[in-house]
C-alpha cells in the first residue's frame, strides 16, 4: 500500500482496533512526508502499564501514546518495518505490556529514530478517561479528531449532535466526558 500525505505537515493514517479484557483502544499507524509514527489512542488508564510515561497537560488531560517513530527511509528501514509488523502482531494477540512496549525484557527493540515530528505536538489533550463505559466512541474520537484537524472533526461532532439519532444534551455529556 502507498500512503502518500496530503501536504508535508499532513499525515495518511490508518487505525486498527485493539481489545483488550472488554476495553477497546486503537493503534494509530501514521506517515508524514519523512516520518512513520506509531501511536495509542487510549484514555482509560486503567489498562495502561505503570511503568509507561505519558504526556500529560497542567490539567491532567493526556495525549494520546506515541510509541515509536522512525523515517521513512534511511539505513534502518528494513529493521522498523520488520519491528513494525512484528510490534502489530504481537500488540492485537498478546499483552498491554507489548502494545506499550513498557517491559524491556520483551525485545521490543522500540525504534525512536531521527527528530521528533513535528505533528505529535499537535495531538489534542483529553480527559483521563475514568470508567470502561464507551471506551470504543472515547478512544475512537482522539483519533479521529487527528485525522480530521481541529475544524473538520468539531463540523462532524456539530451535525451529529443535529442528528436526530442523539438528543444533544445526552451527546454531549457522552462526548465531553
């Protein structure tokens, strides 16, 4: 498959869905112009190993889990990808510990290679997530609102709230939280 992103801040980016014990979380796979990034979108810190760091705002809000990234090309390009596909094997049929490469004894190898890019600065802070209930739609809309930008996901959520699937105050309580 060839992701080519839209602009050189933009990213193409695919998601998978990751259940663990009835919680649901999803990896977000992304590629800049220079980078690949390898992401969690998961608010319910329950399930997150204690050992992993997590940035976290002045208000106690979390980004999403970045959890390695690597350029899209250079000497070590065949090494991720073979780090990348095993990562994903072993993230949707083992054990939080590999999805967060958060035990060393694993041999996650996690590639952190080259700058930091520049578009993980911009991944929206969220509320701590702090009951399972509707994991799947919370941790869906970190994502989604990464994909979208800013403007694009606050038009959709407007007209869903529009919608006469959901009575606007009960979304937005759901949304918010």
């Amino acid at each position: 498959m060839n992701l080519e992103p839209m602009s050189s801040n933009g990213c193409c980016e695919m998601s998978l869905v990751i259940i663990h014990k009835k919680h649901c979380m999803y990896l977000g796979l992304c590629k800049t112009s220079k980078s690949i990034l390898v992401r969690v979108d998961n608010r319910w810190m329950g399930t997150v190993p204690s050992n992993t760091p997590h940035s976290e705002n002045e208000h106690g809000s979390i980004q999403p889990y970045l959890v390695a990234y690597f350029p899209c090309s250079g000497s070590s390009i065949n090494k991720n990808k073979k780090w990348l596909r095993d990562y994903i094997r072993d993230a949707i049929t083992k054990d939080m510990k590999y999805l967060y490469c958060s035990e060393k004894t694993l041999s996650c190898n996690t590639p952190r290679e080259g700058t930091l890019p520049p578009i993980v600065k911009e991944w929206p802070y969220r509320p701590v997530q702090t009951d399972a209930n509707n994991c799947y739609l919370r941790s869906h809309n970190v994502g989604y609102r990464i994909r979208l930008g800013d403007a694009l996901y606050q038009w959709f959520r407007d007209q869903e709230c529009k919608s006469f699937v959901f009575s606007k105050s009960n979304y937005n309580t759901c949304i918010n939280k």
